[in-house]
C-alpha cells in the first residue's frame, strides 16, 4: 500500500512541474503579441537593448522591457522589432500635419485602407515631405523612445521615420501636372446667401480637405466621363458643393463640371457629383445618374 501511494504520489508530482513548466512556456491569451516578441527579442539581443539604452542615455529608473511589452508596430505587428534598428517599407503617401511638439505625417500599405501615423524628426519635415497624396514614398525607420508631451512626460515606444524618399508619382501628382491651375469654386446654382454664409462655405469647402478629395476623386476615377476632361490640359474644371441628406444621413456633396462644354449664358451642368457623408467623411461615394444610388468609390 505504501509503495502504491508513493508511486502515486510521484507521478502527480511529475504533472503539476510540467503543468508549471508549461505555463511559464505556453503565451497566455491575455498577453499581447508585443509582450511576446519582446521576450523572445531580449533572449537573442541582449547586447542591442544595453547598447540602445546607452545611446539614448535612458537611465535605470526607464523600464525597457515594460516600454517594450506595452508596445505593438503598426507597420509590421507580429515581427521581433528591436528598438533602435533600421527598417524600410515602401507606402503611398497620404499627408502631413505639424502635430505640435511632434510632426508627424501619415501613409498607408499598397492597397490597405489603414492609415499609419509616423512620427518624424524637425528637418525630415521641413524640407522632405512635399509629396502629394497618393505618391510612392520608402520610408525608413525604426522603433525608438518618445516622451508624453508636458512637464514630466511618461515614455513611450513608438515607430519614428528616420528617411523618406519618393519612388514614383502618384495619381494627383500626374493630375496636377495636367492641370497646375487649381479648380474653381463657385456656390450652387439657386442659392442666396448672405455675405457671410457665402464667405463661409468658400472657405470651408476650397479647405485643403475637401478640395483633396474632388481632386483626389478626379484623378483616380475610372469613369470615361471623367477621365476625358482630367486627362485634357485645356479643359477648365470647376466644382461646387452644398449639404444634402439623403436615406437619413447627411453629405457634403460636390458637383464637377468644364467651363468649356457650358456654352455662354448657360447653367453649368456637372458630368459626375460625390458624395461624403457626415458619418464617414473619408469614404467618397459616387452617384449613378440613372438610379441615384450611391456606390463606394474609394477611401481617401
């Protein structure tokens, strides 16, 4: 009987130091990919987190490893990143904005939705990022420590932009060469407005936003009817824009049209209007002239 109990005995032992074993290998569900690969990334790299740490003067009382654990890529989520390392991706470009303390600018992967914001340094900024939305740009960088802005601001990992170059022109770029005179707004046909509402609605929509998007739409749309006067140096595109909302929701929409196919004394008529609505302003819809319905042209 005791023999028994002691083999017994024994062989729970055995489960439970493998069970312990096992949990301390096994990736818990409630731990991020980002703790995960930083585990994996100091076992191997050691020696590159000393030297990061060194080089950015980051003293004992910043927790790398914690930085780290709390951090997931944008750009490559699911990869071993060591902080410091150069990496290089190929984006379309889609804007930059001074963010206030930090500059940043945005892209996104070949044919992803997704924006991807990147911080980037003061010089990058000023002098490398007059790109127009829709360009190809390779975009180095790497994983570095940033700081909550305000008096002792908390740090944090995060993918700043080392180098931009332009691979190619983008769509708005072969546009503008076309067409270097900016698109004329005028207010719709019917409308009377006072002298401010007039001043108002100019002004938000010849914005950069949404002068982006009629232009962004034009030259990119696939439409023949839109392709010909956007591929034709000598026609005169002009837009308008009002409010309207249609199935409950409410859209900015924008009526294009050339001057030179809207003989003297005429309305303009517009070959294509879009349509953005309120509740999605990056999705531009197009409308089908026959049926009215809107169909999702693109993300901008």
């Amino acid at each position: 009987m005791n023999v028994k109990f002691f083999i017994v005995a024994a062989l729970a032992m055995l489960v439970m130091v493998s069970c312990d074993w096992l949990k301390g290998r096994k990736v818990s569900s409630e731990q991020t990919s980002g703790e995960v690969l930083h585990e994996a990334a100091e076992e191997d790299t050691s020696g590159a987190w000393a030297d990061f740490k060194e080089e950015r003067g980051l003293g004992d009382d910043v927790d790398l490893n914690a930085l780290m654990r709390g951090f997931v890529s944008q750009i490559r989520p699911g990869e071993k990143l060591i902080p410091g390392e150069t990496h290089s991706n190929d984006f379309e470009f889609i804007e930059s904005y001074d963010g206030g303390d930090y500059r940043m600018f945005t892209v996104r992967k070949p044919g992803d939705d997704e924006h991807i914001r990147l911080l980037t340094g003061y010089e990058i900024y000023e002098t490398g990022l007059s790109y127009s939305r829709g360009d190809a740009v390779r975009v180095e960088w790497s994983v570095d420590i940033m700081y909550e802005i305000g008096e002792g601001g908390l740090p944090y990992m995060a993918e700043l932009a080392t180098g931009v170059t332009k691979t190619a022109d983008g769509p708005v770029s072969k546009f503008r060469t076309v067409h270097p005179e900016k698109m004329q707004y005028f207010h719709p046909n019917g409308w009377d407005p006072t002298e401010e509402e007039a001043e108002s609605a100019r002004e938000r929509y010849t914005s950069p936003y949404f002068y982006g998007v009629v232009e962004y739409y034009l030259a990119t749309s696939h439409r023949p009817e839109v392709q010909a006067p956007a591929a034709d140096p000598s026609a005169v595109l002009c837009y308008s824009a009002w409010e309207q909302e249609k199935d409950g929701e409410n859209y900015n929409v924008f009526g294009i049209w050339n001057e030179n196919d809207t003989p003297e004394g005429d309305l303009p008529e517009a070959f294509v209007d879009i349509w953005l609505s309120d509740s999605h302003p990056r999705t531009i819809y197009e409308r089908d002239p026959e049926t009215g319905q809107l169909t999702k042209f693109s993300i901008y």
